[in-house]
C-alpha cells in the first residue's frame, strides 16, 4: 500500500481543517515546499495535495504554489481543488502532476466521461463522503447523491482511481472508517486510496490488510502521532 502524506493549501500555506470546516484551520507551515522536503526526506515517493481556495471557489487559486512544490521536491503528485474543466486537467498534465483529482465536477456524469477518455488513468475522482452521501464544493454541499452508488458508477466510466474520503473522520484523529473501506473494496474492483482518520500505525496496517492502493496522511503527521517513514513500512508488512 502507497502512503500519500497530505498538503492543504490556503494562501499558499500548509493548513489542515477540521471536519472540512474552514473556520477551523490551523497552519502548520507556512512554506510547503519545507513539508514536502521532509515528507521525501522520509522516504516518500508521492504527495496529495489540496487547494482548498479552489476547492472553494471551483476554480485553481494556488497552481504557482503547487507546482513550486512539484518542481522542488521531485515527488509524484496528484492533485484536487477547483479543477472543473478540461482546461484546467490539461494545464496540470502538461506541467508534469502525475495524477488529477476531481470531486464536484465528476458528479457530472458527461465531464467525468470524456475527462476519462482523453486522459485515462492521470484522471482520479475524490469522493467526499458526509451521511452516506457525495460532498461538494469544498464539501460545503450535499449533491443529494448517494456515496456507495456513485462510486459503482465512476467505475463504470472507466475510473482506475477512487480517493475516498469520510468527511467525519477527517483530522478529528479518531481512527480512520475501516468499514467504510472493506466495503468500498468488496463493491469496486479499481484503485481505492482511504483518506481521513488515519491516526496511528494501527490504522494504516489495518488498511493494508483491505489490500487498499493507498492511504493518505495528514494531520496525524503534522501532530508528531505518525512518522511517515514509519507509515511507509507499516504500509509493506
């Protein structure tokens, strides 16, 4: 299993929030290219990273931070926030993100459809889950969907990625919704990456033991309660 150690930006610094509150915020780095530097240091081979404006807004506020960050460390990257368009996808592809997250726009079953077809596997979609139901807009709204179908669904658009994340859990370091994720891994047959919650070793050899592609980690590693080098061997036994 790949451990994928976190970035949230907001005006080009490292945050994390809360439950996805952005009223609750706290900055753990003011120059994320600092935290991505120790992440590979750590022996990290990709990082997540968040825009949290564009998330927001539903358009890219920080691509000159990200791509710093990319340039910086070497690292492979994927990336989510605000990409809402063809345009946007293209921008990150050729400026070398190795892998695209949408979220509010893949509920859009067209977009999602021909973003798959011209770009194939760099397309991953993030499904945001809040009361069994799909988040939006910086999972500010309910899109009314229900989270266990739509993920079927973006697997039968060809989606090879699904990036899950239970909102609940989200930097609340209370373990991370195993459930959830033994029975994402029993309905689709693609790459499922579990995000929030992950608060110990014990959570990530958990996940391991799912068979899961990856695990993301944040605010359990910007709080000291998980290396990321120890992560990463977890994540192999």
């Amino acid at each position: 299993m790949i451990i994928f150690p976190a970035i949230d930006i907001f005006q080009g610094k490292a945050v994390r929030l809360l439950h996805g509150d952005y009223d609750n915020m706290t900055v753990y780095d003011n120059d994320p290219v600092n935290t991505a530097m120790k992440f590979k240091a750590e022996g990290a081979e990709w990082i997540h990273v968040v825009d949290l404006e564009g998330a927001k807004s539903g358009r890219p506020v920080n691509i000159e931070t990200v791509m710093t960050i990319r340039e910086a460390c070497g690292l492979k990257c994927e990336i989510g926030g605000g990409i809402r368009d063809l345009s946007t996808i293209e921008l990150y592809v050729n400026k070398g993100i190795d892998r695209v997250i949408l979220g509010t726009s893949a509920t859009k079953q067209d977009f999602l459809r021909e973003a798959v077809k011209k770009f194939g596997d760099k397309i991953a979609v993030g499904v945001d889950i809040k009361n069994g139901r799909v988040a939006v807009k910086g999972w500010l709204e309910d899109s009314g969907l229900d989270a266990l179908d739509f993920c079927k669904k973006i697997q039968g658009e060809g989606v090879t990625t699904l990036i899950s994340t239970d909102i609940s859990r989200d930097g609340a370091m209370k373990g991370t919704n195993t459930e959830l994720y033994r029975t994402l891994s029993q309905m689709v047959k693609i790459n499922i990456i579990a995000s929030g919650g992950v608060s110990s070793l014990d959570d990530v050899k958990e996940l391991s033991g799912l068979g899961l592609h990856g695990a993301i980690i944040g605010r359990a590693y910007y709080t000291g309660a998980v290396k990321i080098s120890e992560a990463i061997e977890a994540a192999k036994r």
